[in-house]
C-alpha cells in the first residue's frame, strides 16, 4: 500500500487513507478534533450544514478546512438524501449550490469531492492510473440500493482497475438493526446473511463494512482497504448520530486529483 502524504500539519486532527491509491490521489478524513469553532454539543469541527449547528460556525470551520488541508479549491458538498444518484463533476461548482446525490465522480484535477457522514459509511474510489476518483456515502438504504454500485457505473474505469477505501462508520459490535435492514439485505442476497449476528429476538448487529465489501467483490473490485475505525465507540474523534442523536454534528471525507 502507498504511505499517506506527510500532511496535514497536525495529522492527529486527521484521517489519512492508507491504501494503494496513486500519488496523484489526495484523500483526507476530518474528525471533531481538527481546528474548529463549533460549541457545545457540535464542539468542535462540525462541518455539516444541515445537523443545527450555528451556520458562521460551519463556515467558519469550512474555511479551517480549507486552509488547513491546502485544497485547490473548495469542496462540492452534495445534498445527500439517502439515495443513489452519482454526481459527474466536470468543475469547481463554485456557487452553483449542493447537488442532490449521494456520491460524486470526477476526472477534474483540483475537483475536491466530499462527502458528509456521522455512522454512516464513505467510500474513497481511484482508479489505478489516476485518473479518475469517486466518494459515496453509504448508509444502509443507499447500501442496499446501490449506491456503491451506480457510483462505479458512473466511472470509466474498470472495476478490476479500480482501489477502495472504506472510511469510519458505525461498527459492527455497536450497530443494533431490526428484521427490516436485516431483510432487505437477505432477500437480495443470501450471502449478506454473515454480515448480521442476532442478539436478540428480531435484532441483528450489523456489519456495515462487510456488506460493503460484499457489494465491491460482487462488482469484481479486490484492492480494498479500511474498514476499521468505529464512529460510534470512539466519541473523542468522531461524530455519531447513533450516539449522540440531534446533537450529533458530521465528518467530512474528502478526495481529489492533484
């Protein structure tokens, strides 16, 4: 796998994806530790706009972001609903507003996509030549309707030529689910069934990463890499809404082409 990039300046603040991505790809993950202004219950970095957090700190903490990571420019937030439309980002949006996707894919150098979570999962994409990157937020509707799917339909590359990287998300011993996530993976695919252990009558702990997994095999991606940092179980770093509910602020995951 290649070494992250010596950056950012305080890189405990960070996220940095080990995974063999080409050097032309930069990826970050912020946590609530980076150089934020948000207050209590948000403290600090809050960089959703959308979870009741003042809006100038918001921006202000977007601002940090930007100067702290040295972005090209500034990120194309989407207005994620859950779903699986796929963005194709040909250039900066600039002031061209938010739009409504769960994922974006871009060929664009300095084109920095992002993608908010608090337990839900993102999703890095490159593809091998460096060419091409893609982000996805995938909780579990947009999981099990596709999203990882439509978000590799939207690229060019082949996904034998493809590297993922799953970023931090509820974990698998903290997310309780109902017979209804449960079944709408199953019914699907039977294989999903490994992904759920019952602990109690009519609820299952979910694996969130092996299900994605499970989708990027089916697809034919084997270079995939992550999975291992809980949103839920470490509050110090992460948001989660699981957790913390309405007081929950969002993680952004960042990606762009040098």
């Amino acid at each position: 796998m290649t070494t992250p990039h010596a950056w950012p300046s305080n890189p405990q603040q960070w996220i940095l994806p080990n995974w063999p991505a080409p050097a032309s790809v930069r990826a970050c993950v912020s946590t609530r530790l980076g150089p934020g202004v948000s207050a209590a219950p948000f403290d600090r970095f809050n960089l959703g706009s959308r979870c009741g957090d003042a809006m100038d700190a918001v921006n202000a903490n977007r601002a940090a972001l930007a100067q702290a990571l040295d972005l090209p420019t500034n990120p194309v937030w989407l207005h994620q609903v859950h779903g699986t439309d796929v963005a194709t980002v040909v250039a900066q949006h600039g002031e061209n507003g938010e739009p409504c996707a769960d994922a974006a894919v871009t060929r664009s150098r300095g084109t920095v996509l992002a993608i908010l979570t608090a337990d839900c999962l993102p999703i890095f994409f490159a593809s091998d030549d460096g060419a091409e990157i893609a982000a996805a937020h995938a909780g579990w509707r947009g999981l099990c309707a596709g999203i990882i799917e439509q978000t590799v339909a939207a690229m060019t590359a082949s996904p034998a030529n493809i590297a993922a990287w799953l970023g931090p998300a509820i974990g698998p011993q903290a997310y309780e689910v109902d017979a209804l996530v449960r079944d709408s993976f199953v019914n699907r695919d039977a294989d999903a069934a490994a992904a759920f252990q019952p602990v109690r009558s009519g609820h299952w702990l979910c694996d969130l990463y092996a299900l994605a997994r499970l989708h990027l095999q089916r697809l034919g991606i084997t270079q995939i890499s992550g999975g291992d940092l809980c949103s839920f179980r470490d509050a110090q770093r992460f948001y989660s809404y699981r957790r913390d509910g309405a007081n929950s602020g969002r993680l952004a995951s960042l990606i762009w082409l040098e």
